[in-house]
C-alpha cells in the first residue's frame, strides 16, 4: 500500500473521530427553543431527544433529567453574563454605581434574550431540587463577585464602611432578580418599562452601599 493511500484512510479515520453534532449543545438548543412555548414541567426526554435530533443514549451520555439539562442551559447562560460583563471590581472601579447600573442592565438583557429558561428557573427553583442547587450556585456566585467589588471599593474610599459585604451583595441580588423577573413577564403594567426598573434598582443598590450618603450629583450621574 502506498503512502498516499495511507494517509488517505489516516485523514478518513480522523474525519470519522469527529462528532458531526455536538450532541450536548444539540441538547440545549433544543430544550431552551422548546421552554418558548412549553412550560418544563410539561416536557419530556422524549421530546427533548426528538427536537434535539439525538438518541435516548446520547441524551443520557450528558444528562440525567431534563432538570439536568435545564441546570447546565442556565450555567451556559450565567457564564455568558460574567464574560459580557466583565471583573465587577473593574466595573464599579471609578463609580461604584454606575457599574452597578452596568451590571443591571446585562442582567436585564440576559432576561430578555433567554426569558424562557430564566423565567422556568423563578418558576421552579424553590420546589425542584436539582434545579434549586444550581440557580442557588449561581447566585452565589454573584455574591461572591458583588461582596468582592464592595470590598475593593471600600478599600479605595469609593464606599464607606458599613453593613458586611456578603450581605449587601446578597440582598441587593435578590432585590434584583426578584424585580427584573416580575418584569420579564410583562404581566404588570408598571414595570414593563426596563428603564425604570433599572433606575428603581440603582436607587435600592445605592440606599443598601451608601446609605443616607447619596448625593444628588451621583443620583444625577446614574441612569443616563
């Protein structure tokens, strides 16, 4: 056999190595298209597998429930949201609060572009083990970031001193998500607007950091 020959089926072994589908990207394509028009509790593997194009085995090489799946879309989407923000410390590094009217608005935007898995997470976080460990995590995560960036503030006489870190970060998070989420379902009037959800949420972030100590230059720097 000649040696183009073999590198013929070398090339034609190596080609075959290769997934033609990401099967677990397949996976989470699907599921987040379908949570558009079906709640997830109403979901099945089966119809999961079907939209996705995959078998049953290639669902369960990555996945042990759809709350899996739903666990690992979310974690695609949070981890887009850091990388789109940025460090928090850097982000509130000159004004504290405008980064965190930065980060609201991501945060808001992420709602808005993947509104079917976040809302299915609100909904069922609190009653779904899998998934309240994960978005739980998630949270964390957050705070750690947030507590970080109040830390390092504070550190440069941004902030003052005040309550701990980790409890004005988890307070203000929770504040957050609980008001953007309302919002995203459009179901009450008042807060469709998201401009005014943002400035409602910069003004809890900057009572929960600064206290009586807001000034009325850095109200007006905030929300432009």
């Amino acid at each position: 056999m000649c040696s183009s020959d073999l590198e013929v089926r070398a090339a034609r072994r190596a080609e075959l190595a290769v997934p033609r589908l990401d099967t677990r990207g397949a996976i989470l394509v699907a599921l987040e298209q379908l949570l558009d028009e079906h709640a997830l509790h109403t979901l099945s593997v089966a119809r999961i597998i079907e939209a996705a194009g995959i078998s049953r085995g290639g669902f369960y090489s990555y996945f042990e429930s759809k709350f899996d799946a739903a666990g690992a879309l979310l974690a695609q989407v949070i981890a887009g949201a850091f990388e789109r923000l940025g460090p928090l410390a850097e982000v509130m590094a000159a004004t504290p609060l405008q980064g965190i009217e930065a980060g609201l608005r991501t945060l808001v935007e992420i709602w808005d572009e993947h509104k079917a898995i976040m809302l299915a997470y609100h909904q069922y976080w609190p009653t779904v083990p899998e998934l309240r460990e994960q978005y739980l995590a998630e949270i964390e995560r957050y705070v750690v970031e947030v507590a970080e960036a109040i830390d390092q503030a504070r550190g440069r006489g941004l902030l003052p001193e005040g309550e701990e870190s980790r409890k004005l970060a988890s307070a203000g998070l929770w504040a957050s998500e609980q008001l953007i989420s309302v919002s995203a379902t459009d179901v009450v009037d008042e807060l469709a607007d998201r401009e005014f959800v943002i400035r409602a949420l910069v003004k809890v972030w900057a009572g929960l950091l600064l206290g009586g100590g807001w000034s009325r230059s850095e109200e007006r720097r905030v929300g432009k």
